[in-house]
C-alpha cells in the first residue's frame, strides 16, 4: 500500500456544554474515506474468503458493529475472556468462535500481548493469509516492526483511530473521526448501506433521548465516580464532561474542570474539589466496572460527602452503565443515557427503558440477545434462549465484581456501599 504523507491539525476549541466552559482538543481531520487513521490509502477487498484479523483496541469492536464478526479468525488477546464493558463480546466472540476454523482450518487465534502485537503474531497472522487486517493506527509507532513485516507479506491493512469523542459536545452529530471511522471500514468492506445503518442509528438514537430529556422540568446534578481508564479506578475517577449526562439533561459538578478530548478524559479529582462543586441533593453514580475498587480511604472519605447526614441531605446513588472498558463503549454510551432518565427522573418505565436499550443493541450489535457460548471463569451460567445482552452483561458483572450494571445502592456514614 502507499502511504500518503499527512499533517495531523489539532484543533484547540472552547466548547461550552451544559452550562460550563471545558478546554477540548478535537482532531479536525476531514471525514474522507480515502486514507485511513495512520494515512495509508484505503482499497476495498475483493473478499473475505480467508477472514478478518482484528486486534488491539477496538478493532473487534468496530468489526462487529459491521456484522462481520463471523468472519474474524484472530481478535485481541483482550478479546478472548474479557466480557466486562465491551457489549459486542456477547455477541461477536460467538460468532467468532464458531466460524473461524471453517474459514482457516485453524481454531480462533488470539494475540500473545494485551492490545498489541509481537513477533509471534506477526507470523501467525502472515500464516493465516487474512483477507484484511484491521488494526490501531497507534500500531504504525508502537509495534513498526511487525507492521512493517505485516506489509512485507502483502498483507492488506486498515488503520482504526481511537476514538472518544464520537458525538460533538454541543451538537451531538457524530463527529468527524467518527464518520470517518465508518467511511473507511464501509469502504474497506464493501459496505456501504451499512455504513449508513450506523450513522442513521447514531442520530436516531441521540434524538430519542433528546425527546425524553426534553421532558425534565428540574434539572439535577451529578458526580461521576469509578470510571475505568488503564484499568479500574474508585470514586475520585471522574470526567469533566461526561456524554451521558449530557444527553439526558443531568448537570457535571465537575463540568469547570480543564479536559483534553484527544484521550479519555478521565482524570482524578480530590474530595475538596468534589465537595466544593456539589449541592446538597447532588447524585452520586458509580461506573459498574470501577465500583468495586471503591474501598480504599479515598474513596471512602469521596463516598461520605454523598451521606445524608439530616433531612436537609438529599442525596440519592446509582449505578452507572460501564462508560470505558478498552476504549469507549459507544453504545453504552447511549444505554447509561437512557438508564439515566429512568434512574434519576422517572422518565421512563421499566418495559419502556428494556424496549430502548435493546433497540440500541440490535442496531448496533445486529441482535439485542447474548449469545455468549462460554462459562466465563467464575462459572456464570450460559445465558438462556432469549436473555438480552443487557441482562445477561449485568449479570457477568455481579459475578466478577460484585455489583450489577444498574440500581439504585445507599451511601453509608462510614464510606461503604450497601444495596450491590
């Protein structure tokens, strides 16, 4: 492939988002679909007879979002028991597991490394004669020399972007590394109707909730704890400018804080700084996946300031749907959103919020049920004909981390939590 040389502009914008300034560096790249993340140009396969290698963050995600993930005959060792915040796990590895030696006599492969590659892989791949390989562009820099070794098979490879910030912060259209996301993948593939599948669910999802958040008549604010980045983190792990509270008209105590938008954004944040923005009816929400790391001091000395001590307190906590678990949960994104509005504001019923949250499932994920095939190691059972992904996700979290992905729990004087 010929590598086109690129100049990356990083754009620094002050966005304005719910009532609160936030410092945002956005990547103002175009949305073209004619040079992937790392500027190599994108050339459509003529098949996919011999399979799909997809590895390091996010690829198996995104491959799944295509509906091909049938096709994969590698994936990230990331993706070989992880089931914890990657919703596309309870549909894709199954796929995988299931068809991979049909298309390469060989049994799914996994990488040797965590969201990379290593000279083992490179030969497993070269031996594997994929017919695309989809990879990080982070690759090009991090893993040159087997990437290098990939070109030198002739292998044909894609280059993803990681990707955060998928909804601009004021108008939340997708934005323009997302559409680019897509367009390169679609391109890549030969899937064009596809690709407009996904922008389509994208915007008709967000307006969906935009409608029901238009319905909140009180406003209330927030404070995200426990959100994962590089692994679990307690309750001063937060955000400045969480997506989910935006788009279901929820205020971030932490919203005056100073965010970069080329990476997570997650950041820690002390107890007086905490204390400093919140009200006395302020909600705390727990991310599923950070919670259970919320016993040490910090963390306790964070939770006490959400105890109501006397009547004038009026705090309330809630689970939060899984926000980051290896790169951002698009579609959890979306379903934390609606969990919100069910949680916080009663805006919608039980029956009305499983209705939405499998509707974001199937368009995305191509089916709103698991079908995960494995007994993961703390012997949770397969789910049964008909249990949705949601259910069965939360499930796997209650037996790996001891809480479930949504519900209301109760702050107590010293710190702890109890109602998991």
């Amino acid at each position: 492939m010929q590598k086109n040389a690129i100049i990356a502009i990083v754009a620094v914008v002050i966005v304005v988002a719910a009532g609160a300034g936030v410092m945002v560096a956005m990547n103002n790249k175009s949305s073209g679909a004619d040079e992937d993340f790392a500027g190599y140009k994108v050339t459509a396969v003529e098949n996919l007879n011999n399979g799909i290698v997809a590895v390091g963050q996010d690829s198996f995600r995104w491959v799944t979002y295509f509906g091909l993930s049938d096709k994969c005959v590698m994936v990230d060792m990331n993706d070989k028991t992880n089931y914890l915040g990657k919703s596309f796990m309870y549909v894709g590895k199954a796929n995988a597991l299931a068809n991979a030696k049909s298309i390469s006599g060989k049994d799914l492969q996994f990488t040797t490394t965590n969201c990379g590659v290593t000279d083992a892989d490179m030969s497993t791949i070269i031996d594997l004669k994929p017919s695309v390989v989809v990879v990080p562009a982070g690759f090009e820099t991090d893993y040159k020399k087997q990437m290098d070794g990939l070109r030198a098979a002739n292998l044909h490879i894609v280059h993803i972007g990681y990707i955060y910030t998928f909804l601009d912060p004021q108008t939340f259209e997708i934005t323009k590394d997302t559409e680019k996301q897509i367009d390169i993948l679609a391109k890549t593939f030969n899937m064009q109707d596809r690709a407009t599948e996904l922008k389509n669910a994208f915007k008709s999802i967000v307006d969906d909730i935009k409608s029901v958040a238009a319905n909140v008549t009180e406003k209330k604010s927030g404070y995200i704890s426990c959100l994962a980045y590089n692994g679990a983190h307690g309750a001063d792990s937060s955000i400045a400018f969480f997506m989910p509270f935006a788009l279901a008209n929820v205020t971030n105590i932490m919203a005056d804080q100073t965010m970069d938008y080329s990476g997570s954004g997650v950041d820690t944040f002390s107890a007086t700084k905490i204390k400093e923005n919140m009200s006395k009816d302020t909600i705390l929400f727990l991310d599923a996946t950070g919670l259970y790391t919320a016993t040490d001091n910090t963390s306790k000395g964070i939770l006490q300031l959400f105890y109501n001590k006397d009547s004038s307190d009026t705090h309330k906590a809630f689970i939060s749907y899984p926000y980051i678990w290896t790169g951002i949960n698009y579609e959890s994104v979306l379903i934390c959103a609606y969990q919100i509005l069910h949680d916080v504001y009663g805006l919608l019923t039980d029956a009305q919020l499983k209705e939405k949250v499998d509707n974001v499932n199937a368009k995305f994920l191509g089916s709103a049920d698991s079908n995960r095939a494995e007994v993961t190691s703390k012997n949770v059972p397969l789910p049964t004909e008909g249990t949705s992904i949601y259910d069965d996700e939360s499930a796997v979290f209650k037996a790996f981390r001891g809480n479930y992905t949504h519900g209301e729990v109760t702050i107590n004087e010293d710190g702890t939590i109890s109602g998991l």
